[in-house]
C-alpha cells in the first residue's frame, strides 16, 4: 500500500518581496512545474502571518515527493519561485513532511 505524504514548506519573504510577488512566482511554479508531476495530489499556498507562508503539498507517495525535490534542484522555474524566499533565519525546519493515515474527498 502506498501512503501519501503531505509536506508544509515555511516561506518568508525576501527582503523587498512582497506578497503579490509571491502570488505571480506561486502562480508560474504550479503551471510551469507542478501541474505537470503527476505524483503531486494537490497543492495550496496559506499565509502564516504577514510576511510568513505555508506551501502545503500533497503527494502520492515519499517516492513521489523525493522525485519532485529532486527535479526542483536543476529547475529554473522552481529557482524562480524559491529566489523571493528567505527561509535562512527561521524559528522552525522550512520543511515539515507528515504521511497520511486517511484521506477523504
């Protein structure tokens, strides 16, 4: 059985960046790159506070979600996204990565 994994990736905004430029980026991330992994479930953008993010990713499987990180690593559009993020002096790990026990529609 395969189980999905959900991660929350903590952004904050590089200096100067605000948070409509975060929104155009968000927006050419998930047509240029994530609309096209077929292990990504779903994806949504939350604020955390006002100049804190939460991308919470769903993925098909750890399988999935190593490929797609993988793949970010040599991407220009995903370099794009990740160039308005400061996530160097955070209080909490920018990345948090949960498995599912159930999921519902």
């Amino acid at each position: 059985m395969t189980t999905a994994v959900t991660i929350l990736a903590t952004i904050k905004l590089a200096a100067g960046k605000t948070e409509a430029d975060l929104l155009i980026a968000s927006d050419i991330f998930e047509k240029e790159f994530v609309s096209k992994e077929a292990g990504v479930i779903r994806r949504e953008l939350v604020r955390k506070s006002d100049n804190e993010y939460i991308d919470i990713v769903q993925f098909r499987s750890r399988k999935d979600m190593e490929a797609v990180m993988e793949k970010e690593k040599t991407c220009q559009i995903c370099h794009q996204f990740f160039s308005i993020m400061d996530m160097s002096d955070m209080d909490e790990p920018p990345v948090a990565i949960y498995p599912s026990l159930a999921t519902y529609p």
